[in-house]
C-alpha cells in the first residue's frame, strides 16, 4: 500500500494548528476568534482534508489538489486582512479595521458556524485576540492559565498572552496572522512541488485539478 509520509505529517500539522488554536488558545485561554480567524481556521481544516487525500497516492489528486490551492488561497487571504486588523489597533486606528466581516458566508453555503458552533463561530474582534476571561472563571484560574493571561489581582496584564499572541511575546514579535502566513508559505512547497509532479505524470489530474479550484473560488 502507498502511504506518503510527508503529506501524512503535513495533515498532522495542520490538524494540530486548528486544535492548538481551538482548545488552548481559545477555550483555556478565553481568546476568543474573530471571524477572519475562523475563515483561516476553515482554511487550515480543507488543507488538512486534502493532505489526506494524498496519503494514500494519487487516485484524488484533482480533488486534493483543488483543496489545497483553495485553502492557501483563502488563507492568505484572510491572513492578510488578520494583519491589516492589527497594524489597525497597533497605531490606534480601531476605526482603521474595515476588513473584518459582519457575517461568515462559508463555500456552498454550509452552515458550520450552526454545525460546529465552538468551531466555526465568531466571537472576537478582529486585531484584537487578547483574553477575556469570563467572570465565573476569574477564580477559578489554574496556575498555567494566570502564566498565559494573568492574575484577577492585576486585572490580567501580567500573563504572557494578556496583550495578545506572540510568537516571541516579549518582542511582541510575529502576531498570530504572521504566523499563519510563514506556516502557509512551508505548506505551499509541499503543494507546488508535488502539483508539478503531477502535471508531469498525469496532465489531466492537474488540469481537473485547475478546473475544481476554479470552482471552488467562484463558490
């Protein structure tokens, strides 16, 4: 049986972002997404979906490959609209974040948000993923949670996270849409390289491929 490792480590990875960003950031650490997170948070998921699509070979690689073109595309996307959201609040602008949706409108009209409301729903502001700790919990707190958003007794400014995710918060270096973004760019490697193997193999998968993705956008 065929069992590619690299795409196997690449669903992996991406599953682990969205798990990482829904269990611990958002509901340990009360970070609540906005709704360009949850876009990037869709993204990462058909990512992972068409990852696992070439596990196994190449029988759907049209399929797979029109996801995953899809998923770099709208994630790119919604990471570049994240960042702009932050430089917004950075410079004291909050009126400078217009590229935050009112409402989620997700590809054929499916209704995560209602499907996997813990998923899919959203419930920040964009520019603005700093906890809000919900006052039942302000007690309640263990000894991890107060490192990552702080204590009741300083009104939560001293944790790690209290400002908002960094990837080196002491920088304020790398904010979570940069993050996505160098995450995105490693998987499109992977992706470019493996569809000109494809092309060179089967130029017919590769225009299916095209053809689906093309879809997918107009959609």
């Amino acid at each position: 049986m065929i069992f590619n490792k690299t795409w196997f480590l690449l669903c992996l990875f991406s599953m682990a972002l969205v798990l990482f960003s829904h269990y611990f950031l958002q509901l340990y650490l009360f970070m609540n997404p906005c709704a360009n997170c949850v876009y990037i948070r869709f993204a990462i998921c058909v990512f992972a979906l068409g990852a696992f699509l070439l596990i196994f070979g190449n029988k759907f690689a049209f399929l797979a490959f029109a996801m995953l073109f899809y998923a770099l595309f709208l994630g790119f996307k919604y990471s570049f609209l994240l960042n702009e959201s932050y430089e917004a609040i950075a410079n004291a602008n909050p009126f400078g974040v217009t590229s935050c949706p009112s409402e989620l409108n997700f590809i054929f009209s499916l209704p995560l948000d209602k499907i996997f409301p813990s998923l899919f729903t959203a419930t920040g502001t964009c520019g603005m993923d700093a906890p809000i700790v919900p006052e039942f919990m302000s007690d309640q707190l263990s000894k991890i949670q107060e490192f990552f958003v702080g204590t009741k007794e300083a009104n939560f400014t001293n944790g790690l996270y209290s400002k908002a995710w960094f990837l080196i918060p002491k920088f304020e270096f790398i904010n979570m849409a940069q993050g996505i973004m160098i995450c995105l760019v490693f998987f499109s490697f992977f992706v470019i390289k493996d569809f000109i193997i494809l092309i060179k193999n089967s130029k017919a998968k590769a225009v299916i491929a095209l053809f689906f993705f093309a879809v997918l956008l107009i959609n």
